[in-house]
C-alpha cells in the first residue's frame, strides 16, 4: 500500500532532524485517535462549534502530514462557522478513514 502521508513539509521544518521527525509522528499517533473521537461526537450530536473546534484543530497537522483529506477538514471548519444544511457525514467518513489509516502506516514506519 503506498503511503497516506509524506513528511516532505516536516522535514523542511526541522532540517531534517529525526528527531524532531520522530516527536511529530509520535504526536500525530497519540492526538488523532482522540481529536477524530471528539469530532465524531460533536458530528453526531450536531455540535458546529465543535465540529468547527476540532477541525480546526486538526487542519494544520493534516496539512503537516500532506494527507489528503485536508479538502474534507476544510468542508467539515467550515460547516462547523455556517448554517449550511449539506450533510457533512461523507466528508467525516473520508477523515476518519484517511486519519485512521495514516496512524496505523505511522506506527508500522515508526
């Protein structure tokens, strides 16, 4: 299976420094699983400012790691600010599913 994330961006932040490397990924590895918890949470109890809050929250790290469902984060920050009836649980779906899987690849490679 070819790789969820890329580590191009944080090896340019730290000049490539494994350790600094391997502090990120052990990060990611702990904060996710608990980040797409709450968001799940807040999604099923209709929450925007959570949804909003999480997403948010998890944007940068998606963004660090090159995964990609960013499109998605982005779609469910912003239904989390609007009153936008489209139902959001897809976009959710494709995060969870690309967050959870690039977790299980990070702690395979690390």
């Amino acid at each position: 299976m070819s790789k969820l994330y890329d580590l191009i961006k944080i090896k340019e932040l730290s000049e490539d420094d494994p350790d600094f490397i391997k502090a990120m990924v052990d990060t990611f590895i702990e904060e996710i699983p608990m980040d797409l918890e709450q968001l799940a949470t807040a999604i099923v109890g209709d929450d925007r400012a959570m949804v909003f809050e999480y997403s948010h929250k998890i944007k940068p790290t998606v963004d660090m790691f090159g995964l990609s469902c960013l499109y998605d984060v982005l779609v469910l920050e912003a239904w989390g600010k609007s009153d936008d009836q489209m139902d959001i649980k897809e976009h959710f779906m494709r995060v969870q599913e690309n967050l959870q899987n690039a977790v299980e690849q990070l702690k395979a490679d690390f």
